[in-house]
C-alpha cells in the first residue's frame, strides 16, 4: 500500500533505458563497439568505458593497441575467444586467453600494449573501465589474472550458466576478483532458449546488462524490454534483477559497482578528478615519469 509522502524502499531492477554499442576504432586501428564512453552513454559511474570486440577478421584486430599509459582507474580485459599478450614498462606480461579476464590496477601509471596473440581465427573479448577514488588514483600498480579454469561456473535452473568475474552471487559463489573500492560483480550468464534468471544486487549500486548475443527480456518501467545483440540496459536502483531468454537463448554480462561520485576528468588514457592532474599526467607520461 502507497503511503502519501513515505518513501518506499526501491526492490526490482528494472530497466531504465536501452544504449547500442556504437562502431569505433581504438589502438592502432581496432574495430570495436564502443558501449559505454560514448555519446549516448558517457559513463555509469564506476565504469567509465565498455568497449566490445568480435571479428574472425585479423585486418579488424591484428594492429593491437601498440604501448600506451593509463593512470587513476582499471582496466579489466575478459575474452571469450582468442589470445592477447599484455606488457608493461615494469617487467610484467601475461598471456589471457579465452575464458580468461586481467584486472589491471593502472593506479599511479603504467606504459603497456595489449596484442593480439594470433593471426587469424575470432577474437572477441570486452575492455571495461572501472574507476578508482581520489584517494586511490596514485597507488601502485597491480594485477589480477585468472585463467578460465580459476573462474567458478555456477549451474542453476533452467540450465542457466553463471560464470563469476568478480564478486559473489546471491547464492554464495565468489569470483577469484577482489576490489574492496568498488566492490564490482561481473557476471557472464549463459541461458538456453526461454529461461529464467534472477539475481540479488547490491542496492545501491549502478549496474547494467550488456547482451553478447541472442535476446534478453527484463522489467521495463512498463511492461518488458527486449535487449538484443549489443544492446546496453542500465539498470535502475533496487536489489532483484529478473530477466528471461528469448527464443535463441541469450548471453549477456550483468555488471555491478559501487559509485564513487567524485568529480571526473578525463584526457584520453588518463581519469583523475580535475584537469590540472590530468595534465600532469601527460607531463609525467612525456618525461618518462610514468
Ligand atoms: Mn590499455
């Protein structure tokens, strides 16, 4: 019951609007769809880019993304098919391959290059960015690779797979990804045609579904909304998420992060919070500082 000037508690997700990825192209001339970080969508905070890649087209990935730095937030690498070396200006490389994600802490500052680890066959993956507080920005680097077999598959009803990135499901199962600033799940759920999944989140969090393919229907704030291969749904504020496949099944990833509602200021590889730290983080980056 409705009571007049009482707040109710907000308990669905539903869908409050619907982005489409949109063609761009990044590195040394990679075609990707730019999901978050666009003109339609320019952040949610915490995530600050979403980037999607899949062609089986090498002219479409095999430039790579030649070195270049980062500092003040993360970049989190999850492929579903392929091979991509990674190497730093500090020594560390790394090899993920599919099923396997790298949650990059840039912190401080790092130079890296992120390269395809093949010449032909399909390459799919996502590049998210997830951002960092202030008080945060200027840590050190670090790094949280998992291979596919150290990302827990959890079996539900309806023959529903949930591989866990990062953060725990309601029904208990843990990523090996730990980040206790944003406090992120990264879910990706496989459902056969027609099936049924649900799923708790954190209140408060900003969240999303993005659709990998086939079709997905969730609670609209009338009625469902169907999202479709590259679709983008942002959630709204609440805890249950339902959604169900459509005819094809569908794949998507339900993302999770506590906003940090800082001030953002952004200069291409670079988010810090005002722009005179943005510009010193060029100056760092040209005299090697970083
Ligand atoms: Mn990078």
């Amino acid at each position: 019951m409705h009571t007049p000037g009482k707040k109710i508690p907000p308990t669905r997700r539903h869908v409050t609007r619907v982005v489409r990825g949109a063609p761009a192209t990044d590195g040394a001339g990679v075609e990707l769809t730019r999901v978050i970080a666009q003109p339609a969508l320019p952040m949610l905070d915490p995530f600050l880019l979403l980037d999607a890649f899949r062609s089986a087209n090498a002219e479409d990935y095999i430039a790579g993304f030649p070195a270049h730095p980062h500092r003040g937030f993360e970049t989190v690498t999850y492929l579903l098919a392929g091979r991509m070396r990674h190497r730093d200006n500090a020594g560390h490389e790394g090899v993920i391959e599919s099923g396997g994600v790298r949650w990059m802490t840039a912190g401080r500052g790092i130079v890296h290059s992120e390269m395809p680890e093949q010449e032909q066959g399909l390459l799919q993956g996502f590049q998210l960015w997830v951002n960092l507080p202030a008080a945060n920005k200027m840590d050190p680097p670090a790094y949280q690779e998992h291979g596919a077999a150290e990302i827990p598959v959890e079996e539900r009803d309806d023959g529903v797979r949930v591989r866990v990135i990062a953060g725990e499901t309601a029904t208990g199962t843990r990523g090996p990804v730990v980040q206790a600033l944003t406090e992120p799940l990264y879910l990706d759920v496989e459902l056969p045609p027609r099936a049924r999944f649900f799923e708790r989140l954190p209140t408060t969090h900003n969240a999303f579904v993005y659709t990998i393919g086939g079709t997905l229907v969730a609670d609209g704030r009338d009625g469902g909304v169907t999202l479709r291969r590259d679709d983008l749904g942002v959630l709204s504020p609440g805890v249950q998420f339902d959604a169900a496949a459509g005819d094809s099944g569908a794949r998507v990833l339900l993302v999770a992060g506590r906003p940090l509602n800082e001030p953002v200021a952004r200069g291409g590889p670079f988010v810090m919070n005002t722009k005179a730290e943005v510009r010193q983080a060029f100056e760092d980056y040209e005299s090697g500082r970083l």
